[in-house]
C-alpha cells in the first residue's frame, strides 16, 4: 500500500463534511459562506506551516521514518508530500465542523 492509498482513507472524511458544511453555509448568507472559506485558508496556511517546520525536524533526527518503495517521491525539504495530506484533512475538517455545529451564524 502507498502512502497516497492511506491518505486517502484519511482525507474522505473531511471531504464529506465539507461538501456538508458547504450546502449548509450555502443555505446561509453569503457571510457564513465567507467565514468558511477564511477559516479554511487560515487554518490551512498554519497547519501546512507546522507540519513543513515539525516534520522536517522529526525526519531529519531520525524519530520518523519512510518506506521509499511507498512515497511518491517530491518533497518539501526532506519531508514527503504525503505526510501533509494530514494537515489538508485538518484545514478542511476542522473549519466545516465549526460551520455545521453553527458556529458561522449570523449575530442576532
């Protein structure tokens, strides 16, 4: 198995509360919509900016180790590009969460 075929069972998920959450923000004013989408971008910028930092690190000391028979091959410093699907998953998950447990409501 590849790293992209366990990604994926990962990354399904998150991409189904998305679509969730995007039908509901829909069914919102256009400012939920926006909050979605602005909360998705500043969560996805932070977490690719940890996982980039943090894994190059634990990688490069030896704590974590790769399969190279099961990667893909581009890298973002030493760091595989499979190991940010996590952080994608993150950036998508978390975001549509909070929109379908209301937290983009619009203020009374």
């Amino acid at each position: 198995m590849t790293y992209w075929a366990l990604n994926a069972l990962f990354l399904v998920p998150p991409v189904a509360i998305a679509v969730a959450a995007a039908i509901v923000a829909r069914r919102r004013s256009g400012r939920a919509r926006r909050v979605l989408l602005a909360a998705a971008a500043l969560t996805l910028a932070a977490v690719l900016l940890l996982t980039a930092v943090f894994d190059n690190v634990i990688i490069g000391l030896g704590i974590v180790a790769y399969d190279p028979a099961a990667l893909s091959g581009p890298t973002i410093g030493i760091a595989p590009v499979e190991d940010f699907a996590y952080a994608v998953a993150v950036a998508i998950g978390l975001p549509s969460l909070w929109v379908l447990i209301g937290g983009a409501r619009e203020p009374r």
